[in-house]
C-alpha cells in the first residue's frame, strides 16, 4: 500500500497513510503517515463509534495540510482501550492446509 | 502499549504456511506533492487494502500472492452491500460497519459539511498484501490506478492499509 502511495504521490497526486502497523510503514516510507495504535481493521475506531471515526478522519486530511518533511510518520495520540495482540488468522489444521495449497 | 510488531509476526507466519522470504520494501527518502488548493476545494478518494468487494462481485482471495486486483467503490452505494474477505486482521467490528476501517460514510458528511470539497466519484479497495512481483506494483499496477485516480479529478489520495 505504501508503494501504491509513493508511485501516486511522485505523479503530482498528494497522499495519506492512516495505518495501523508502524513497523512496516517505517519501512516502505510513504510520503505521510499517520499512526494510529489501534488493532488492524480497526483504523478509524470501533463499529458505531462515529465520532472517532470522523475525529482521525480528520486528523489524516489536515495532515495533508500541516505535514513539511516527505516521509513523515506521526504517532496519533490516541489509545485503544484494552491491550491486544497480533491477529495470527484462522490457524486451525484445515484453514493452514489449504492456504499452503496457494 | 508498544505497536505490534508486524514485520516479524508476519514473516513467522508467511514461514509457517512455506511462503518464500518476504523481502520487505525499506526507502530511505519519500516522494513529496504539496497540497496547493484548500481542503475545501480539494476532491478527496480513500483507497484501502482490506479485502473489501461488492457483494455481486467475486472475493478478495485473502491467501492469494502477487494479486494486483483493484476495485472501484461507488460512495453512493449503502456500504452493508460490501463484503471482507481477508484472514490477515480481524474484521468483526468492519463486518458490522464499515466505516471503522473504510470511512466512506463519514468522508461524505465531511464533504456534506463542507470541510472538503467533494467525494471523489470512485472509491478503491484493493493492492493486497504479499506482494513479491514489486516492480510490477511500482511499474504497471499503480500507475494504472494513477490514471483512474486522474479521471476523476482526484486531489488528494488517504490511504488505508490492512
């Protein structure tokens, strides 16, 4: 995704990643992250939660605004409410039996 | 907490399921488009990456290499006629709403607001992970999505990774 970004941002198209994996953002350095400490899937808050879905809705378009430095990554100060863990998917013998026949 | 560490949890899993090495992209520099209207006028797409299609379309395949399917998402269309297909992150709560991962609806009362000028007339779900034909990505795939993006008259581009 990261990727995709870059190739967007270098033909004249401003970007934004909201993303919710630090590490890799780091890595692939998109033109402007913001980060956001919430589980995967959940980047812009819980199901029904509108108003932080729009509050980091709008954090990410005036980032595009205030954002300087190409490559920037910003921590949103924002924390999700119980601790979580890496999501290792269906893990079950069946479900790893037949992503490996890919 | 400390962010989940996504690069290692990954490569344990891809090595547990005998994919070949995941040589993650790692730049040191960033391409750089200044802004140069107002948000308000400034016509705004979302692009996510978490298995998201149309109901009358196929799925996502969540378990497919070098796949480079991108999908076009009507904003007007009501967003519980979309499916996820992806087993990489819990979708339970996007299951149930949509706009905690992809805020279609959300960007629209923004727009209704008049905090940007416009929803672009396509939205986009897809460029799924496990990638390893990149220069593909960097040389076909997403200059044809820069081209639709162009289309529609796109300013500005928030990118959701999933």
């Amino acid at each position: 995704m990261g990727l995709v970004s870059r190739v967007v941002e270098e033909s004249g198209i401003p970007t934004v990643n909201v993303s919710t994996g630090r590490d890799i953002t780091a890595l692939v350095r998109p033109p402007r992250s913001l980060f956001v400490n919430f589980p995967m899937g959940n980047t812009f808050g819980r199901a029904g939660d509108n108003v932080m879905q729009t509050k980091i809705l709008r954090a990410a378009l005036d980032f595009i605004v205030t954002a300087e430095e190409p490559g920037v990554l910003v921590d949103l100060p924002l924390k999700w409410d119980d601790d979580f863990v890496y999501f290792a998917g269906e893990t079950t013998p069946e479900a790893v039996a037949k992503q490996m026949k890919k | 907490m400390e962010p989940i560490k996504y690069v290692d949890a990954l490569n344990n899993k891809y090595g547990s399921m005998g994919f070949p090495p995941y040589q993650w992209s790692e730049n040191d520099t960033a391409p750089w488009t200044p802004l140069t209207k107002p948000l308000t006028e400034c016509t705004v797409a979302l692009l996510v990456s978490g298995g998201i299609s149309h109901c009358t379309a196929a799925p996502f395949d969540p378990d497919a290499r070098n796949d480079h399917r991108v999908d076009a998402i009507d904003p007007g269309e009501a967003m519980d006629q979309y499916q996820i297909h992806d087993s990489y992150y819990d979708h339970a709560d996007a299951d149930r709403d949509l706009n905690c991962l992809f805020p279609v609806d959300r960007l629209a009362e923004l727009a209704e607001l008049g905090e940007i000028g416009a929803v672009a007339n396509r939205h986009w779900s897809g460029f799924m992970g496990r990638t390893y034909n990149r220069s593909k990505v960097l040389n076909e795939s997403a200059p044809a999505f820069v081209e639709q993006l162009k289309a529609d008259g796109v300013d500005l581009l928030i990118a959701i990774p999933a």
